[in-house]
C-alpha cells in the first residue's frame, strides 16, 4: 500500500467519516478586501475582529468544496487503487455577472510573477458546446521542444510523461470542467517531422525562432461558466507523503483560492500598457502573389501526373505594429468570433487566434474530429450572402474537395479506433458565423481501441488533411519543398491535455480538446505574422487561391488597422480632455488674479 495512504487506512475505522457518510460541508473563509502580492502573503493581512462572534469584519466570505472531510473520503476509496491520486480538486466560486473572459484574465496576469499566461474562449456558447472559458497565469513549469529551445525530438511522449505523474482524484459530489489543470500550450505544424519521418528537411530557414512545441502545467485554473453564469477558480490539494498532513495541504489550497478571489474581487478594469501608436505600416508576403500563383501552379502540374490529388500551400504575411498583444487579441475577438479563440503569453512571443476548425478533441475515450474545406466571402447583404453560401453548397470543385478531407479524416481516425465505432455525424454543413468567410464543415468521430490513447489519437491526425493535403505525406514534402521555411505555430494545434483521474480503482484518461492554428498570429519583437493557405485541385485557380488567403486574413488584417486606430482615438480624446482641464485651471487663475486686484 502506497505510503501516503496507510494512515487513512489506519484511521478508517476510527472514523464514522470513511464509511461512506457523504458530508457535503463547505469551509467558511475569510477573503480580505486588501490585495496580496501572493498566496503567502494572505494569511499575514491584518484584519478586524467582531468582538462578539470573534469572525473577521472587513473580509468578503466565500465557499471551498469539497470539504476536508469529503478529501479524506475520496482518498479512502482509492486506497486500493494501483496509482492512488496525488491531487485533488478544491474550487470556490462567484458570480460571473460583472465578470468577462478578457476582464478574468487581466486581473489574473496583472499579478502574475512572469507573463506566461493563457486564455481560451469561444464564441459558441451553449450547455455543451464552448460553455467554459479558461485563464491560467504563472505555470509551474514550462516544456519546450526545438533546436535551441529544447531536445529536437517528438513532444508527446515528453508530455505524456510529465503529465502521467498528476492524478487527480475524482470527487463525485462537484462539477468541473474538463479542464481543471494540465498542460496548455501548442505544437507547432513543423513536429509533423517526428511523425512522418519522410517529410524532415534540413535546409528549411527558421525565420520566426520560436520553440517547435511548448507547453504550460497548470495547477490552478480560473473557469468561467457562460451556462450558469459563475466562474470557478480550481486549484489543488496535494496529497503529501503522511496523511497526518493532509490538513496542511488542505489549508495551502484554500489560500491559493483565496488569493486569485481577492483579484477576481478587487474593483477596477487594469488595462495593459500601450506604446504610442504608429500608423501606416503594410503588410508584406513572404513570396508576394506571383510567388504564391506560381505554387498553385506547381501543384496542378503534380496533381495531374496523379503525384498527389491535392495539396494546402501557405504564405506568410509581416507587418510592424506597436499594439500591445492583447489589445490586438481584444480587437480580434470582435471583429471575427470564431469557435476557438486563445492568446497564449509565450513570454518572448504571443499567440493570438480565433480559429475555425477543431483539430482533434478526446473526451472519456470518444475522439471528434471536424473537417473544413470549401471556403467562400461574406455577402454584403443577407441576400448576397445565402445566395453564396447556396453557391458553397452546390459547387462541384468544393464538395469534391470536402468528400476528399473527410475520407482522410475518416482513415486517421480508423487508425486509432474501432472501425464499426467511426461515423461521419454531420457533413459538408456550411458554417456562417464568421465575419469575412463561410466554410464548409463535417465531424468525424470514433471510440479508441484498448491500448489506444489520445496522444495515438493526436499523433494519428496531426496535422489536419485540411492543411497539408492528400494523400498526406507526399503533399507534405511537396509543400516543404515550395515554401523553404518553416511553419511554425501555423497549421500546428493549440489547445489542452488535461492531468487523468482516478475514480476508485479506475484510472480515466485525462481531456484534450486542441485546435488547428488558423487565422492566427504570432506577436514577436513588434511584428505581427499572419499565414494562410488554401486546398489545391486539378482545377483551380491560380489567382482566385491568391484572394482566398487574402480573404481568409481579412478579420485579422483588418483587426490590428481598426485596434491602432481605436487607440489613436481614445489618445486623443484624453489629450483633448487634459488640454480642456489646464485652459479652464488657467481661466480661473487668471479671474482669480483679477479679483484679487
């Protein structure tokens, strides 16, 4: 029997508790209205005593659960188990009615030790779709793949190990989310190499010097439920060694908690710092549109010798801009509400997203996949705009190209599930709830064979059909061998692999929902870049592939113009308002002095 688990043992039967008297009890905690610099700092605060009750006057008060009580019960029914849990879920929670996503995360990041942070919202809100936005700050510890960041080597199985060392226990008397702690981050589309040895390049450039995959590990989450309107800050008790501790653990995650309440209840909107504005920069390609005319055609020229049926080339945009990052994601989020948006803080790079396509999603064995292809712009009027999605939906070139991406979907899912399991569950629905484009989506889906696991599942999908081609590794090299540069985060997956959980004796694999890196733009040194591609067919083309990235960046090109602009307004507004104050300080002197006279 684990070490850490014979004194409950011992106590089981001393303890009317642990024989399965389920006490729903809730800690009464004391949040002080004072801010602390950090957890530690909470239980020095000075506080104010009701000389009758002897309770703190001046401190909010809110709820932990699961009791410690109800802990104990939880590592009582794992006594047994082969890998007992390590970890336990505790939460406080409070209403989300002044609070927002963006609101959550400054506040949390504006305390924050260094500036690794994420956020991931999505615009689909509803009981089961998107419910959750999740904020995370000060990760303790970060893992990160590449040449000179880290071994150049696969990240999964790096992941897979440092993540299998958190169990989380299972407590059936709350309801989290999925994500409740884990490792959040992306990898980058360049890690196809360890999968697909066949497509590894030496000569690629590294022109944006980012890691090929980092990931965070978080033990304390901030989760907002749009479906209840709460929001939920999840933290940890860590079982120690002897469980004559546990009290100690206990008392250390309740201060956790009460910490990142005290921000979430401080007053006030903090606001990133924002360098003077400059205006009037362009965008440029990295191989301009004769470059990018000349790929298609370069492609067709394969596509007809029956070398490949199709193939997703790409280009990169660059454009300088003094935006603070997150203002540009703010912005962003507006202009293009997507299913998947993020911004994860890299610290020397920033990632900002609102994707269209999920990549891959596992949840208690059963994984999703959503296929898009076939892509059209936005009417200017309703009229226009079903008259094209109609013409989306009836166009021969595009639902060729779909059938074929969700065939390839299809085929890497059987790989790592159960054939009579798979099943295509929505096909070639056109999707409107973008600003500039409309899509074509399916959704394939499958049960993991035993023996398979969700990084099989990732690694068998990764990256998506709708960003190299088919077949798949042979559009890879031939994209590899146009472009000459690495992609980076582009076309790679960000998202979440959550820590498992033991319920009893069973070990349950832990969440991962990740999506594909488009309409997404890596902030570095203050330069934005944007990359886009789109599916190459035996009949498409050249110029109409150009404008089909072009439309594709047109939320994100367009966000960063409208975001400089805004705060050009909003300087001059305040340099009109301090301007107006010093004329009327001035007039009042001067009738001041006449008086006086």
């Amino acid at each position: 029997m684990p070490r850490n688990l014979q004194w409950l043992a011992h106590h089981q039967s001393a303890s009317p508790l642990l024989h399965g008297f389920r006490l729903h009890l809730e800690f009464i905690i004391d949040l002080p209205n004072l801010r602390p610099a950090s957890p530690a700092r909470n239980s020095s605060a000075r506080r104010t005593r009701d000389r009758h009750t002897g309770r703190d006057t001046d401190m909010a008060q809110f709820a932990v659960q699961p009791s410690l009580d109800t802990v104990r019960e939880v590592l009582a029914a794992a006594i047994n188990s082969p890998n007992p849990p390590n970890l336990v879920p505790v939460f406080s929670s409070t209403s989300a009615e002044f609070l927002t996503p963006s609101l959550i995360y400054l506040k949390i990041a504006e305390q924050a030790k260094s500036k690794l942070s994420f956020l991931f919202e999505s615009a689909a809100t509803t009981e089961t779709i998107g419910r959750y936005s999740f904020v995370g700050a000060d990760p303790r510890k970060i893992l990160k793949t590449g040449k000179g960041h880290g071994p150049e080597a696969d990240p999964l199985p790096l992941l897979e190990k440092e993540l299998a060392k958190s169990r989380v226990a299972t407590v059936p008397s709350i309801q989290l989310p999925s994500l409740t702690g884990g490792a959040v981050g992306y990898v980058g589309y360049d890690c196809v190499q360890y999968f697909e040895p066949k497509t590894k390049r030496d000569d690629m450039k590294d022109v944006l010097g980012v890691p090929e995959s980092l990931f965070m590990l978080f033990d304390t989450v901030v989760a907002l439920d749009h479906f209840a309107q709460v929001v939920k800050v999840i933290t940890y008790v860590k079982v120690p060694d002897s469980l004559d501790d546990l009290d100690k653990a206990y008392d250390e995650a309740k201060e956790t908690l009460r910490y990142y309440m005290t921000l979430l209840k401080k007053k006030g909107i903090p606001e990133p710092e924002q360098p003077p504005i400059q205006q009037g920069q362009e965008y440029k390609s990295n191989i301009g549109q004769d470059g990018y005319e000349g790929h298609v055609k370069n492609l067709k020229e394969h596509i007809k010798v029956g070398d490949i049926i199709q193939a997703v080339p790409s280009q990169r945009f660059a454009r300088p801009t003094s935006l603070h990052p997150f203002n540009v994601y703010r912005n962003l989020r507006n202009v293009n509400p997507s299913p998947y948006l993020f911004y994860v803080d890299c610290e020397e790079f920033q990632i900002v997203g609102a994707s269209p396509e999920l990549l891959v999603k596992e949840e208690l064995g059963r994984i999703i996949t959503h296929p898009i292809a076939g892509t059209v712009k936005r009417g200017k009027t309703l009229q226009e705009d079903a008259a094209l999605a109609e013409e989306l939906a009836n166009s021969i070139k595009d639902r060729a190209e779909h059938v074929m991406l969700v065939d390839l979907a299809r085929n890497d899912v059987n790989r790592v599930c159960d054939p009579l399991t798979t099943r295509v569950d929505k096909l070639m629905v056109v999707q409107k709830q973008f600003s500039h484009v409309q899509h074509l989506v399916s959704e394939v889906s499958g049960v993991l064979r035993p023996g398979k696991t969700r990084f099989d599942a990732f690694r068998s999908i990764f990256p998506a059909g709708t960003v190299s081609g088919a077949p798949k590794v042979r559009a890879m090299e031939l994209i590899a061998e146009l472009e000459k540069e690495k992609r980076g985060v582009y076309a790679g997956a960000v998202g979440y692999f959550g820590y498992g959980s033991v319920d009893g004796e069973r070990e349950i694999e832990g969440a991962m929902d990740t999506c594909i890196a488009l309409r997404t733009m890596l902030v570095k040194d203050g330069i934005a870049y944007l990359q886009a591609g789109g599916g190459i067919v035996f009949d498409s083309d050249p110029y109409d592939e150009w404008m089909e990235t072009i439309n594709k960046l047109g939320a994100n090109m367009q966000c960063i113009t409208t975001a400089e602009q805004k705060h050009l307004d909003e300087q001059a507004e305040a340099a009109g308002t301090e301007a107006a104050a010093e004329t009327t300080a001035e007039t009042e002197a001067s009738a001041h002095i006449s008086l006086a006279a």
